[in-house]
C-alpha cells in the first residue's frame, strides 16, 4: 500500500496537476504491398502530451485494399511513450510503445499486435521540421513481423497547425512501402 501511495504522488499526481497539449491529426495515404496491390489508408491519430513528456493516446487506421482476395481492415492501437525537448539543439527525441487490434472485412479472424517506435523531431527552420522514425512491429497470431523506417517533412503553419508529408519503407514478413499526408492540430 505504501508504494501505491507513493506512485500516485510522484507519478500520477504531478501527470493530473500540469495541464499538457492534446494533438489531433487526420491523415491520407497509400501503402504499396510486395509490389503487387495498393491500400488506401484513412487515419486519424490523437495524443495528449503531459508536461513530464508522458505522451498517450490512440490511433484509428482505415485500409482499403483495391486487389480481389485481400479483405479491407481496420486497425486500432492504444500508445503510452515519452517526448521530451532538448533544449539549444533543436532535436525532439521520442519513443512509444502500442498494442493494436487489426480486424478485417471479412470472416477472417482479428489479429491483436504489439509496437515499438523510436523517433526524433529536428526543426531545421521556424517552420519546417523533420521526423524520422523506426517502429518495430510483431504478434503471435501471424506473419506479421516488420521493421518500418520513416522520414516524414513536416510546415508548421501556426503555433496550433501543421502539415506533414511521410515515406516509409517496410521490410519483414512482407515489404511494402508507405506514403502520407497528416495534418496536425494542437489544442
């Protein structure tokens, strides 16, 4: 009981005390699979930021696969990582960890995932950045190990809204490669 006390008061209490930045981001894109089919992506990403770097939130992923016998799939993950600033270098490190359900439009069983993503922001200018980023992903329902690398240009348009252009590039149980456009919204 003394350690949960502890907890709350060094941990959860100071996450409750010290509001933090809520940013929400719609996206679009395309995913090219083994140099065979397209997949149309909706995607929409939320994370609340708390002053202490404890980043949480979530992501929705809409796929839409134009090729006859592959069924169409959502995606949904639950994310908890840490963001921080270093201060004079301009560099944002950040890692993030996430556990995700796939479901697909068809009788095919859902598939439950786990991520690992570590990344770094870098501002080159005022108003443009760059994010680039490794995720590691894995379940034990299939084949479906991956290691994804990213680059992703992002414009800061205002103190409340970007833009971000990203390309991945996935190796592992299958090879495909990914284009995106997020747009991101602080509150």
């Amino acid at each position: 009981m003394y350690r949960l006390a502890l907890f709350f008061i060094f941990f959860i209490l100071p996450i409750n005390s010290y509001p933090g930045t809520f940013t929400l981001g719609p996206g679009i894109g395309l995913e090219r699979i083994n140099d065979t089919f397209n997949v149309d992506l909706s995607i929409i990403k939320g994370l609340y930021r708390f002053d202490n770097g404890i980043t949480a939130g979530g992501v929705a992923m809409f796929g839409d696969v134009n090729f006859q016998k592959v069924a169409n799939e959502k995606r949904y993950e639950a994310i908890i990582g840490y963001t921080t600033v270093l201060q004079n270098i301009r560099i944002s490190p950040y890692a993030f960890i996430s556990q995700g359900l796939r479901t697909y439009s068809s009788s095919q069983p859902s598939v439950n995932y786990h991520t690992m993503t570590i990344g770094s922001k870098y501002n080159i200018t005022e108003t443009f950045y760059l994010d680039t980023s490794y995720r590691y992903r894995n379940t034990n329902d299939i084949s479906w190990e991956s290691n994804t690398y990213s680059i992703g240009l992002g414009r800061i348009i205002s103190n409340k809204l970007s833009i971000q252009a990203n390309f991945g590039t996935t190796w592992g149980d299958y090879n495909g490669a990914q284009y995106t456009l997020v747009f991101l919204r602080r509150f």
